[in-house]
C-alpha cells in the first residue's frame, strides 16, 4: 500500500431536529423515537491518515475534547479496522478541528464520529456499502447512522437508524444560538415524563412514510420541556430570537442550542442576518451562528488556518453514486 496517498479530508456537518418525538423506552436503555433531522452547513473538520501498524491516534484543535476512546471518533475507527478486512496492518491518525459546539443538541460528536466511517470508507475504496456503515454506526450512538450516510435529511425511527431520506429544508437560513453551558443527554431523557406527553405523531408522513406533508409550521420536540424547565435561558433565547424576526423557534435535541429559521427573502438580506447574528453574540456570547440546510454541495474554501494538505474532500452527500 502507498501510504502517502492514504490521506483524506471529511466535513462533519452539525445537525438540528425540526422534529422530535419520544415514544417509548426500549429494554436496552434507549428510547424509540421519531425524529425529522437535517444537516447543516457548519462543519467540524476532520483528517483521516492511514500508517503501517495499529491503532488509533487522535489530536484536536479544542483541549477540552478527549482524544481517547471516548472520543465517538475514536471508537468510530477502531471499530471500522477491526470490521475492515482491506485494513488489516493499517492504523488511522485522526486530526479534529472543532467547530461544532460540544454537547448542544447539534449531533457533533455523532458527526466526527459517521465521518471518520465514512472518511474510511472512502480511503479503503467503499468496502462497505452504506447499509454495513449504519451497522457499523449504530452502537456508537443513536444519531451517529445519519451521519455515516449521505443523506442530507431524513424522516427517522427506531433509535434514528430506521432512516427514510427526505428532501432538504428550503429557502430559509437558521441562526443557531448557543449559550455555552453543558446539557447530559442522559440527564434529559432520565427525567422526561412519558406519561405527560403527546401520545400521536403529529406528522402524518410518519404513518405513510412520505415527505409531502413535511412543514416547518410542524415543527416539535419533546425534550425541549425538560431542558427549559432547569435552564431558563432557553425561553428567553427563543424570544430573543421571535423578537429580531425569526418565523419559527426550537431547541434542538436534547438542547441546549436554540434555533430560529428566518425566511431567505428579499426583505431581509443577508447582511441583516449578520448584523442580527452581532447582536445576539453580544448578548450570548460567541457561538451563534448562521447557517442554512446542506444540499449536497460542496462548502466554498476551508475552515480558517487549517490547510492540512488533503487529498479530496467529501462533502455532506458522497462524491460516487
């Protein structure tokens, strides 16, 4: 093997839930959900380089994120070489540059981790076929099958990996706000009422598995009671966010990022969107963004200083059909 070839560069997009719906506990600690996900156009970035040996080495540009096996990124190689017969005698170094908030309901870590399969993938020539990635995927986390496909959104059932692709969200932008503190996924779902919510999908396209009936004027999430019940901020983020235009406000997740979608129109341009974006960051802090759905096609230029000599990149949706 030429290993100075075996280098490449993936996009980790973050994600948002414009729907969310607990049904039920399952015996396995998790719960069954249904959920309408969709990838966004903020990206952790990542470099997957291959070696002669074994293992797994992992650095990062944020000091607070482990670069251990509990890096979902981390376990996401070690159980692709383990799984790979093409990798047999090949370790990875895995070079994360963060962007992507940690812990804020925007799926980052079950990002790294669905790009660094995917990444794999790609550098041992597609050994696996998407449905053996899923598989790969789905012990490492319940959002981490979405990112290890190239669907951009998705309708998702089960734990999300029972996954029906659906079109992107479009002509609208999100501003994604982020108050900085930690919210434990764990800690949400241990201490969400069953019995207080919603029985019935309020989406139809559940039942009959179609995208036609999909509208933002749906959108829901159960967790969001939970989160905002310990943390205030929530609310008031969501009206600080009505209050400067926003049509729709939602935690994502199990929180604690708060999104707004704001219609892509003439009256408001982009230069209001970012000047609205200034003043929630003088009110927030700095992780607020700006964002809009990913459609398959490749961001313009590369995150700021990181040029790490890549081969290709991959964007939200795979390069082979």
């Amino acid at each position: 093997m030429n290993y100075r070839s075996r280098k490449i560069s993936v996009q980790a997009p973050a994600k948002i839930n414009l729907y969310l719906k607990v049904l039920s506990r399952r015996s396995d600690g998790y719960h069954d959900l249904e959920t309408w996900m969709q990838k966004l156009d903020l990206y952790d970035y990542i470099v997957l380089e291959l070696f002669p040996g074994s293992g797994v080495e992992c650095s990062c540009n944020d000091a607070s994120i482990p670069v251990d096996e509990t890096n979902l990124a981390v376990r996401a190689a070690k159980a692709f070489l383990e799984r790979s017969k093409k990798g047999q005698g090949s370790g990875a170094i895995i070079t994360l540059q963060k962007n992507i908030p940690v812990a804020a309901g925007l799926g980052g870590g079950s990002s790294d981790a669905g790009a660094v399969l995917r990444g794999l993938n790609a550098l041992f020539e597609l050994e696996f076929s998407e449905k053996q990635l899923v598989e790969l995927a789905r012990p490492l986390g319940a959002d981490v099958p979405f990112f290890a496909t190239g669907h951009d959104a998705v309708l998702a059932r089960g734990v999300g990996d029972i996954m029906y692709p659906v079109d992107s969200v479009k002509n609208c932008f999100f501003v994604l706000v982020n108050p900085d503190f930690f919210v434990s996924t764990a800690w949400v779902f241990q201490n969400l009422s069953l019995t207080s919510l919603m029985k019935n999908s309020k989406l139809s396209c559940f039942q009959m598995h179609k995208a036609a009936s999909l509208s933002l004027a749906d959108m829901h999430n159960d967790l969001e009671q939970v989160t905002s019940a310990k943390h205030p901020e929530i609310e008031k983020i969501k009206k600080s966010l009505l209050m400067a235009g926003a049509s729709q406000v939602m935690m994502s997740g199990s929180g604690a990022t708060v999104f707004g979608v704001f219609p892509d129109s003439e009256k408001l341009l982009r230069s209001d969107l970012e000047r609205i974006v200034g003043e929630l960051r003088q009110e927030y802090g700095e992780k607020v963004f700006l964002s809009r759905a990913c459609t398959g096609a490749s961001p313009s230029g590369k995150a700021p200083g990181f040029d790490p000599g890549i081969r290709r990149f991959e964007s939200c949706r795979p390069s082979h059909h």
